[in-house]
C-alpha cells in the first residue's frame, strides 16, 4: 500500500473533518507519522519543516503501488508517468479548486509519496493571494464545495483552452512579480475567450465575449466590458514592454483574477460548457453569445 500526503499550510477546520476529492484524495487530518518522520523532515527547508509541524490538515490518497516510480495504470499516453507524478500534479489541482472556491492563504509547498515510510518529496512553489485575500477563511462549506470541483478538475482533458488557463492561472497564483503575474492571468482568459481568426479589435472582442458570457443583466455586461477592456489594455502595456509598476495595477490585478475565476466557476459547474470549451466549437460559441443575448436568454440557456 502507498500513500501520497499533502501538508496544508493555513487550513483552520475542525479536528476530524473528512472531505472527498478527486483522484484517491481525502482532506483530513494531518497524520501523525508524517511529523514523527524525522529523516525526511529533516532533508526539507527549514520553512517549509516548520511549516509541516504546525499543519493540521493534509490532502490524503492511498492506492496500490509496489515502489516509488511505479506507471499510472490510468495513463494513456505512451510516455512514462508515474503515479506520484499524477498525484502531485492533482495537489495542485487541489489548491486550484479550494483558491477557486474562495481565494485565501491555504496553500502547500510539498508532496510527500511514502511505501511504508517517506521516500520521495516534491517540492512546489506556494500559492500566493492578493492580500485583499489574505483575510479569507476557508470553512467546511468550501472544503466540500471544493472536493467536488476539484473531482472536475481532475477528469478534464489535456490540450484544450481549459487546460491552458489551469496552467496559466496555476503559473499566476504561484508568482508575486505583479507583471508576469498579470500577463498569465490574461494568457489564461484568452485562452478561454480569445477569437481564433485574430482578426482585429482583440481588446474590444475578448471584453464583449467575457461580459456576455458572464452578465446576468445590461448593467453587468457593461461594468463586465469595462474591466475586461480596462484591463486588456494595461496588459498590452505590460506585455509590450512599457509597465512602470504602477499602483493602479492593484485594482487591475483584482478585476482581472475576479473576472477569471467567475469564468471559470461558470464553465467548470455546467458539463455541458466545459464539452463547448474543449471542443472546436467553443470560438462559435463565443462568437454567438451576442445572438442569444439579442434574442433575450440568460447565459445559464446559453448552451441550449
């Protein structure tokens, strides 16, 4: 028997809780034996060490393995992947899910893959929230809310435009140089909204997709086509060489992680959307939300 067990930093819940993810994992309590692991802890930076001491809540899977590298029999591809990779790559996917579900400080920094005791630990990059952010309590609703979304974000397939925001958005959240940070978040909702026939106008038709994809009402699509083109345009200063870090990129920076993770809490929520936002259909999609909202139907009927 193997097991995988992901330290939460910042997690305050109740001794005991016990919430389902995806791919094999459980958040639980952090157990015991970890912290008695002298040796392994020991070969761990001191932060993260004291870190890992102070938890008290772990992302827990336990699965057949017979050694440390072992393939993912649910692997498909015929490159090698081996079950710890793909639990570490769903502890990311974890944090994503819980960020998505409230943004906040839970985050870990590493994955411990143990056969009888630790023998391998991958080292990950922290999340990082805004610090307008940083004030967020994660409670049991959205521990359980997140089991689930993170049961999602586990069964979407690789190379497609949700794919490429996970990635980017994951890259965003683990950076605070605010300018590459910024940069990723909108690689992540072009990736989602962008036309593919980059024809012109692209600030004016990526701000028009977002809001009439998100707004429930006329005076939301306008506040939504506001931001989104607010903040198109600081990112084409940025990207072009031109950002002289100013403090308006604060406000920007919460338009813009606001805006993409109401987008994708829209598309991760509805099954149908996430098959249109995979498929080669999504830029159709995208190019008649303004016939679906000529003819007066909300996004929810969007996908009819």
């Amino acid at each position: 028997m193997a097991f995988t067990v992901v330290p939460l930093h910042n997690m305050h819940l109740p001794r005991g809780t016990n919430v389902s993810f995806g791919n094999d994992f459980v958040l639980g309590d952090l157990p015991q034996w970890v912290k008695d692991d002298k040796g392994i802890l020991g070969d761990i930076n001191y932060y993260d060490r004291q870190a890992i001491l102070e938890d008290k809540h772990a992302l827990i899977a336990e699965y057949e393995a017979n050694s440390i590298g072992e393939r993912d029999p649910a692997w498909e591809k015929e490159s090698h992947r081996s079950i710890q990779d793909s639990k570490s790559e769903a502890a990311v996917l974890a944090n994503l899910a819980i960020w998505l579900e409230k943004p906040s400080t839970v985050c870990f920094t590493t994955v411990l893959h143990a056969i009888s005791v630790i023998q391998r630990v991958d080292a990950r990059l922290p999340l990082r929230c805004l610090p307008t952010d940083a004030r967020n309590l994660v409670d049991e609703d959205d521990i359980a809310n997140a089991g689930q979304l993170h049961t999602t974000l586990c069964s979407i397939q690789r190379k497609n435009p949700i794919w490429t925001a996970l990635r980017a958005l994951w890259a965003a959240l683990t950076t605070n140089e605010e300018d590459i940070r910024y940069s990723l978040l909108w690689i992540a909702l072009e990736a989602l909204f962008g036309d593919e026939s980059n024809s012109g106008e692209i600030s004016h038709k990526l701000a028009e997709r977002i809001a009439l994809f998100l707004a429930n009402t006329p005076d939301e699509a306008r506040e939504y086509y506001r931001k989104a083109k607010r903040s198109y345009n600081n990112r084409s200063i940025i990207v072009h060489g031109r950002f002289n870090f100013d403090s308006a990129i604060d406000e920007f920076m919460a338009d813009t992680e606001s805006i993409l993770r109401t987008a994708l809490r829209h598309i991760l929520d509805k099954p149908e959307l996430i098959k249109v936002f995979i498929s080669s259909q999504r830029n159709q999609f995208l190019h008649n939300l303004i016939f679906f909202q000529a003819a007066n139907l909300g996004p929810h009927q969007l996908t009819r």
